[in-house]
C-alpha cells in the first residue's frame, strides 16, 4: 500500500504540472471499481516493463483509486508506446479509449485519444566505433572501424484494426561519399498489421524482424519477407504460425527462395516465469567452401562451393523467469537435418543442438541481441547490462540472430559478422546508459571461439574478439 500510495503522489505531481484537478469535472474522481479489468492490464503493462517506477502488484490494494489517478498511469504508458511490443501497444490502446477524456485534460493530446492525423514520422541516428582481433583474416582498419547509420520510420493507422509501419535504413562508413559503392537506402521494414480479424489477434504480413519462435536464437532484426499469425487463447497462451523468406542481401531469386516455417505455443505459468515450445522447417541451403568461406562455419573440401544440406527441421524449446529486478531466458535447439551431402555426413552428423541463455537487469522484450534497448531512453542517467552464453553446433540454426552483431570484414574467412551462430561458442557482454534523453550510449563485446575446431582444420580455437562503442540517437 506504501508503494501505491508513493506511485500516486508521483503521478499526481506528474499531472499538476500540466493541468489542475480543482479543473477537472466531478466525474473525474470516480473510483475505478476494484473488478475493473484496467487494473489488470496495467499490471502486465509493469510486468513487461512498459510502466516503470510504480509498484510490482498492488494495483488491487486496500481502496479502490478514481478515473484521474488511474489515467495518469495510463499517461505513463502512452509516454513508452513507440517501444511497447504489439501486445502492449493493444492494452495501451484499449486504456486509453477508456480514460480518454482524463488524458485529454492531463494533455496527452496523440491519435490513441482524440482525433488528429492518424500517421506519424519518427527517425534514429547511431554513430560507432567497432574493432576486432580474429584468428585469420584481417583487422579492421582506419575508416572501416568508424559509420553511422540513418533509419526513418513512419507508421499509422489506416483503420482502427489495421496499421502500417515502414522504415528506411541507411548505412554509411566514414570516409565514403555519397557515390561510393557501399552506400545504399533500403527499406529493411514494411509491413501491414491487422488485430482482431478472421479471429485472429494478429495477422502481419510484409517486411519485418524473425521473432516468429523462442527468444532470437532462431531469428533476424529485420528485412524478413513474411507472413505471421497469431492467436490468443485467454492471457496466458498464445500461439503463433510463420512462413517466409529469409534470404541475405542479394540472394534472393524467384529460383533459389530461402523458406522458413515456424509454429510455436507459449504460455505463461505466472507473471515471472513462462515456456515455449516450437517447430520449424527450413528449406535453407547450407553450404561449405574453402577455408570457412561458405554460411557454415567450417572448412570445404576445396574452393569450389559445395552444398552440405539443404532441408532441416527441429525443436525450439525456451523459457523466461523474472526474480527482481533481473530477468533469465534461454532456448535449446535440436535439429534434424535432412538431404545432407555424403561427403560431410560423418563429420557433421545428422542431429546439431545448440543453446543460448541471457541474464539482464534491463527493460524490454526477451530478445538476446541489442535490436531493441535494454534501457528506457526517456529515462536519463538510468542504465541497464546483459550477459549471454551460446553454444551452437554447426548446422543446428538455419537463420542465427547473433549474425551481424559481431562486426569483421564479411569477405574473410570464419567471420565474426557472418557466423555469429553456426559452430561457436561464444560469451557476449553489453551496457548501455542514458546519458541525457532519447540518447543512449552502448558498450559490447563478444568472444567467439569454435565450438568444433576439427571442422575448421585450424590449430587454434579461437575465431574472433569483437567491440563495440556507440551512440543512438531517437526522435
């Protein structure tokens, strides 16, 4: 009860600054009947971090609180909606329809609670310095080690079921102009969403992130052409069907498609701890080549590109618990591979496994890479680490998340950038601070060594140590 009482004197200084209740109508002080189904939405709003700084359980405590208090909580919310995963961003709406006429006199005047235009343009900015030590191959060196990015996204609603969200993506090394042949604009996100339709909770179909099963082990940020869909049974089960195509930068051809299918049921036991189990199929070639050339990470039997396999399926099982303030979430896989070439069946084998675990004090959603902040940027001089361990047999991922976040020269041999998640294991440690608002600075580091070093042929089990220094900048 303290702390509920504390989290209302706070919002109600939140609110004084912006409005006065000797303004607001009488109804205004209605109580929120304690059975009202808002409390328990804002409850899993705290649960996954979206709401911050207001108490862990108590939204049903001794006295009931009135329309003006609980809307400043949903005001909180409404501050952490651009962030919010899609199932958040419903309750968020659905509170906010609710307590629309007390947001509207705390100010918090945006599309969710009055009409205005119903599309919106945001942008980051992420300038880094990255470096390497690999076992083979080359540091890199002068600009190579310095580039920003530019992202713009701009998202709406098109009706009250259906929205947009498109992004624009440009990467750039220093030193490069605008002609140079490494610059390029892509649109790595485009994709429409629809909720409550065909009794579905979720159909999303275009360009978008692999989070389609377990925690990203599995997975890619972005540029997946797709279609997912996804049903909730009460609120505690979901379950979730995929397919698309997960083919690199420049791969893609009505002739060589890279399919990827998952079906997944997770369920939550409790407000702390929740499981997964998932399917997948993937008809994705895996290939090898020369010294650590090919997208698997170990050596081909020449120079000449030779395809290993180009069929698997497996299991995805996960979990996530949260004690405190940490949270701990892991996946293991077990993969059949099937069509393997009979030149690499008795060194690979048929049955690859891996497993991946994260340990965090951070916000936001179980995912082990740094796609999405571990910190909140609203919130300045607050920060947030991570810890994570991987071990993946080669073979056992046929898309790997961990691709792309340690950054080495593509073109080398066993790089880093490319086979973050096939025949590794590998600790990968981040921080990240706030260091004024929407500004946040990242530190990571990774430490990738073979997992089967007789795959490679080399003396030294090492592949590669990566770093990185950042700053992101939203708005």
């Amino acid at each position: 009860m303290k702390k509920w009482a504390a989290a209302l004197t706070g919002a109600m200084l939140m609110g004084c600054m912006g409005t006065s209740f000797a303004n607001s109508p009488e109804e205004s002080f209605k109580d929120v009947p304690k059975d009202h189904w808002a409390y328990e939405s804002v409850q899993k709003l705290v649960d996954s971090g979206v709401v911050t700084g207001y108490p862990d359980g108590e939204f049903k405590g001794d006295r009931q609180i009135t329309r003006y208090e609980m809307s400043m909580v949903v005001a909180k919310a409404i501050d952490h909606y651009m962030e919010a995963s899609d199932s958040d961003k419903e309750l968020i709406d659905k509170l906010s329809a609710e307590f629309a006429g007390e947001l509207n006199r705390l100010g918090k005047r945006m599309e969710k609670v009055e009409k205005r235009t119903n599309s919106w343009l945001s942008g980051e900015t992420r300038i880094r310095y990255f470096g390497n030590s690999p076992q083979v191959g080359e540091k890199l060196k002068g600009g190579d080690k310095f580039d920003f990015r530019q992202r713009l996204t701009w998202q709406g609603d098109i009706n009250p079921k259906i929205n947009f969200l498109g992004r624009l993506n440009m990467d750039q090394k220093f030193g490069e102009g605008a002609n140079s042949r490494t610059y390029k604009v892509r649109m790595d996100l485009g994709y429409i969403q629809c909720k409550d339709t065909f009794g579905l909770d979720k159909i999303r179909v275009g360009r978008s992130q692999l989070d389609s099963i377990g925690h990203g082990l599995i997975g890619k940020p972005d540029s997946v052409d797709g279609l997912l869909l996804q049903k909730n049974i009460g609120d505690n089960t979901t379950l979730k069907a995929y397919v698309g195509d997960v083919s690199q930068d420049g791969d893609a051809s009505t002739s060589n498609t890279q399919t990827l299918g998952t079906f997944e049921i997770g369920h939550n036991f409790s407000k702390d701890f929740g499981a997964s189990l998932g399917y997948y199929w993937a008809d994705i070639e895996r290939t090898a080549r020369g010294a650590g050339m090919g997208n698997l990470n170990i050596a081909g039997n020449s120079n000449a590109t030779d395809l290993v396999f180009n069929r698997a399926d497996g299991l995805d099982i996960g979990f996530h618990y949260k004690f405190g303030k940490y949270r701990l979430f892991g996946d293991y896989i077990f993969t059949n591979v099937r069509n393997m070439n009979p030149d690499y069946e008795g060194r690979l084998g048929n049955h690859p496994k891996g497993w991946s675990i994260e340990l965090t004090n951070g916000v936001g959603p179980n995912v082990y890479y740094l796609a999405v902040p571990i910190v909140d940027r609203n919130k300045p001089h607050t920060d947030a680490w991570m810890i994570s361990y991987r071990s993946i047999d080669a073979g056992a991922v046929p898309v790997g998340g961990f691709d792309t976040m340690g950054v080495s020269y593509p073109n080398q041999p066993y790089s880093a950038f490319t086979h973050g998640t096939d025949n590794v294991n590998a600790i990968y440690l981040a921080y990240q601070n706030v260091v004024t608002k929407n500004v946040i600075m990242s530190l990571e580091y990774q430490h990738l060594r073979f997992k089967n070093r007789g795959l490679t042929g080399l003396k030294s089990g090492k592949i590669d140590n990566t770093y990185k220094f950042q700053f992101e900048f939203f708005y």
